[in-house]
C-alpha cells in the first residue's frame, strides 16, 4: 500500500490505513500529513487516530492544519483529545468549522460541556438575528412613503392584468374553438386602467 502514497503530491493519501506510516512519515517531515490524517480517520478506530489528528493541527502548512481539523469530524464522534483540541482552539479561525460539525452531528447529551454551551449559544444567536432583522424589515416598511406603497399595488394590479391575458392566451391556444373566436375571453377581461363609459 505504501508504494501507492506520493507524499509529495498527495495522491492516494487518503488512503493511508496504518498509524506506523503516518508516524514514519511525520518524523521524515513529509508534506500531505493533514491529507493523510484524514485517511487514518477514515480508515482506522479513531482512538489511534486521535493522536496523529492532534500532531497534524500542529503543522507549520496552514492548508494541512485545515485538513486536520477536517479529520477531527469526520467519524459523527470525537475522542475527548480531539474534544480538548477543538475546545482550546475555540470557535474561530480553522476550528471553526470543525466546531459547527460537531454540534449538528453529535447527539446533544454526548457533548462536553463547552460543547453545549456553544450550542444554546449558537441557537440564541440565531434567534436574535431573526428578531433583528425582522425589525429592520419593519422599520424599513413604516418609513417607506405611502405613494411608494400605492405605486407597487398598482404595479401589482398590472401585473395581475397582463398574467391573466397569458394565460386566457394559452388556454386559446389549446382549444379549438380559438380558431373563430381568438379574442372572445380576452375582451372579458380588460385592462385595470381603462374605464369604459354606458354611454
């Protein structure tokens, strides 16, 4: 297996299986170790895993140290060292989406408690956006001027007329008797703005 890793590309790293590679390559200082991490996630228990996972957030390569945190939420399940990684990093940066993984893929009453902590907060932080941005909307509405308002009804009217004219359009088109009397419907249905006097 090991003949098909290119540690300087990359390629077939995600298919690194055994812990004593990953170990051999790190000491050599070879490039893809995050990439590789994410194959020990993959491919072996996470409890031997876990610590090369740790290691590779730790590399001086900012991409590699990304693709570490990937490996750390891979298995919906984290060992309490990648907990302690994840919780010393805090929400933010590479951590962040790791983080936001955790708390919608591990069961709630499986989370430390740093863990739950983020997650009511994150739920209440949504919940004041929501509240936010709903007054905006309203406060944006109430100074809206009233001849705004009467304009979009009447655009609205309009459009209703012309949606109608469409489909009476369409529905002719299908039906055979259109031939003779092509705008029958149509004048049923006159436009909003045109008053027609008895006279």
């Amino acid at each position: 297996m090991t003949a098909e890793w290119n540690w300087e590309t990359g390629e077939g790293l995600l298919g690194v299986d055994d812990p004593a590679d990953w170990d051999a390559a790190y000491e050599r200082g070879e490039n893809g170790l995050g990439t590789a991490a994410i194959g020990l996630a993959r491919n072996y228990p996470l409890a031997a895993a876990s610590p090369r996972i740790i290691k590779a957030m730790r590399l001086p390569d900012r991409g590699q140290r990304g693709f570490a945190y990937t490996a750390a939420r891979l298995n919906g399940t984290l060992t309490p060292e990648l907990y302690a990684a994840l919780r010393a990093e805090g929400h933010r940066g590479l951590a962040e989406t790791a983080v936001d993984d955790t708390l919608d893929y591990v069961p709630f009453r499986e989370l430390p408690l740093w863990f739950k902590w983020r997650t009511v907060a994150s739920k209440v932080a949504d919940k004041l956006k929501t509240w936010r941005l709903n007054i905006t909307y309203a406060a944006e509405d109430a100074r809206r001027p009233a001849s705004a308002a009467v304009a979009g009804s009447a655009n609205g009217t309009v459009m209703a007329y012309y949606l109608k004219r469409f489909r009476a359009r369409a529905a002719l088109a299908r039906s055979p008797a259109s031939v003779f009397a092509p705008n029958a419907r149509l004048m049923s249905h006159p436009h909003p703005s045109v008053r027609y006097s008895r006279s």
